[in-house]
C-alpha cells in the first residue's frame, strides 16, 4: 500500500484530496497543513509520494519543501513529489525545475486528472 502525505493549508483542499484518494485506490493517507509539519513528517513516516500545494504558511513554500524532501538523506528511497498550484506552470518554471518535483498539476483539477498524475509517476512516465 502506497504511503501519501497531502499538503495544503486549506482543510477543505485537504478533504478532497483524501476522499478523491480514498476512493480511488488503497493509499495510506496522512496530512500536514505546513511545510515544517510535512518536513516532520517526512523523516518519520517515509511517504512514497508527497501532495504539496506551493503557497504554504510559515515562511516556506512548496517548492522549498519539495527541494529539502529530495535532499534528505533519512527519506530514503525519495518520495516521489507531486505540486498543485492555482498559479500557472509558467510562472513557478524555474522554481519548479530547481525543485527537484516530480510532476506539476494546475489548479482546478478533477480527481481523474489527481489520479492519472499519481499512476503516471509509477508506471514510469511524467505526463
């Protein structure tokens, strides 16, 4: 069973990431709602896959979080690090690069599109 950690500020968000996840398949599911929480959680917990929003409160964004979840040497293997964000791929490009992410998704999505990204990065390809 996979492991995912969701990552958003918003409960509601939250809430439907883990109902669409819940629905879909058999994913152990566990939350933070910033990216020092997430960080915690993933040197205890070894997530295979992180669901993170870009625009996080506490002074660190996504991105950042993302960057520090690839270089940690206890999160091994690596999670696998899915962003979400409302703001367009264009303008997070370079951020996202720098990142080390695994897949970008726009805001809005369907949870078709949620599911297709996470199947996608397991079978082996990025689209």
């Amino acid at each position: 069973m996979k492991k995912i950690l969701i990552v958003d500020d918003q409960d509601e968000i939250r809430d439907l990431l883990r109902m669409t996840l819940e629905l879909a398949q058999s994913f152990a599911l566990s939350e933070a709602s910033n990216a020092a929480d997430a960080l915690a959680q993933v040197r205890r917990d070894c997530p295979d896959l992180v669901l993170m929003d870009v625009m996080l409160p506490g002074g660190m964004s996504g991105l950042e979080a993302c960057r520090q979840i690839k270089q940690m040497p206890e999160a091994r293997p690596t999670p696998k690090v899915i962003i979400v964000s409302a703001r367009p791929f264009e303008d997070l490009r370079a951020e996202f690069e720098a990142s080390g992410a695994d897949l970008f998704i726009a805001k809005p999505f369907g949870p078709i599109q949620l599911v297709q990204g996470i199947s996608s990065l397991y079978n082996g390809s990025n689209a």
